[in-house]
C-alpha cells in the first residue's frame, strides 16, 4: 500500500517520538508498504525551521533516506484538484497534501481529524 504520512507523523518518526501506536508503526516498517512524505511538508518544516517554530537541526534529505522515505512531489493535477475541496481546513499545506493523496489514490497517516472530512483515504487499522 501507498501510505502519505502528514508532516507531523514525519517529525514523530525523525525524534524518535513514541506518539505513534504500535499498529501504526508496524504498517510504517513494513517493507510492502511504500512511505512517502510530500515535498510540501519538506517546504513546511524549512519554513517553520527559518522561522524559529521548530528545531530540526539534521539533514532532512538523509533523515528520509535513512528511513526509506520516498519524496512526492507536489504536480500540477494535484494543484487543480485544490479547486475541488471544500474548506474544512484552512492550513494550505494540509489541503495540498490532501489533494495530492487524493489524486495518487495515496492512503494519508494523520493524527488531524479535519482529514476525516475530506473523501480521502486515511490508514485505518
């Protein structure tokens, strides 16, 4: 399965943090499983990062690659589908990576429950 984690699910991963239940960790290990975290969230941390929101001092490219993390990119059929969504959430980094799992058919892991009401995918175990 194609699962897109959410920025903060990411950073959880990156601290070691032990937020994630262990049903949902297990799925993240599988090898049968493809990860992906969006190149949105990549623009989200350096952002909160430059402006002092956050504290991710590490190479955020090697962290992905050492936990066999696959980029996506944000494309332009994504872009055209943010048309489509309703506002149920403001936060324009959450909606794109919303129109983005919607448009690869990619399961999102996100503790935010706005994400529920969107007709996304969310992992469910």
């Amino acid at each position: 399965m194609d699962i897109l984690i959410d920025t903060h699910i990411f950073l959880w991963l990156a601290d070691d943090n032990f937020k994630i239940k262990p049903r949902y960790f297990k799925e993240l290990k599988n090898l049968n499983n493809n990860i992906y975290l969006s190149s949105l969230s990549i623009a989200e941390i350096m952002i909160k990062k430059s402006l002092g929101k956050i504290d991710f001092e590490d190479d955020i490219l090697a962290v992905l690659a050492e936990m066999s993390i696959k980029v996506l990119d944000f494309d332009a059929k994504s872009a055209v589908h943010l048309a489509a969504l309703p506002f149920h959430h403001k936060d324009p980094f959450d909606r794109m990576i919303i129109a983005q799992s919607i448009t690869n058919k990619y399961i999102i892991f996100t503790v935010d429950k706005k994400f529920k009401m969107y007709k996304c995918e969310l992992l469910k175990i």
